[in-house]
C-alpha cells in the first residue's frame, strides 16, 4: 500500500482554494462593474426623457382666453394649442397686473409694446 503525503494533498487543495478565490473576486468585480453601468445607463436613459419642453417665442405662439375663461397657447404654424385650467389664466393674469400695478405706484413708466 502507498503512503499518502497529506501535507502535498494539502498544499495542492490551498492552491486550488486560492486560486478559485482569486477567480471569484476578479468574476464578482466583472459583475459589479457591469451593473453599475447598466444602472448609470438606465438612469441617463430617464434623465433624458423627460427633458423640459422647448420654450416657444411669441413670434411662434399666439394666447387666448376661450370662452370658459381657460388659457390657451396656441402654435401658429401647426395649429395645435395646449389648454390650461381657468385658475393658470387668472394668475398669470394677476402677476401682470400687480406688476404694472406697483410700476405705477412707484412712478415708473408702463412697457409699451413694440
């Protein structure tokens, strides 16, 4: 019968524990590196849609007060208009009017339009 050397038996299952650790932390980095990145692009992905709307000129806008008293924008190019509760016209409407309101208060002249 042979005598085995369980010191060399041993030694070669340390190696292959080792190894196989090392194997696993190089393969676990690989995996969180990669979800990091599949999370940073999901997360540009939702940043990007829902961007702000582009600000439209006037020169491209019309506003109106329809007969509800609602706000309406207008596009004067495609026809399409956004409608806005009665209460958004009102307040726009009294910011404007505080506005002048305290210009004239103070002695300074109105905005004349162009």
């Amino acid at each position: 019968m042979k005598k085995i050397n369980l010191s060399a038996v041993g030694g070669a299952i340390l190696r292959v524990l080792r190894t196989a650790g090392h194997i696993t932390v190089i393969v676990s980095c690989l995996f969180v590196g990669f979800s990091a990145g599949e999370i940073y692009r999901a997360y540009k992905k939702g940043i990007e849609s829902s961007e702000l709307p582009q600000v439209q000129e006037i020169a491209v806008t019309s506003v109106a007060i329809n007969d509800r008293g609602e706000l309406m924008i207008i596009d004067r190019h495609s026809g399409k208009y956004m409608l806005f509760s009665d209460s958004v016209g009102q307040a726009i409407f009294n910011q404007y009017a505080s506005k002048i309101y305290l210009k004239k208060q103070s002695g300074v002249p109105a905005e004349t339009k162009p």
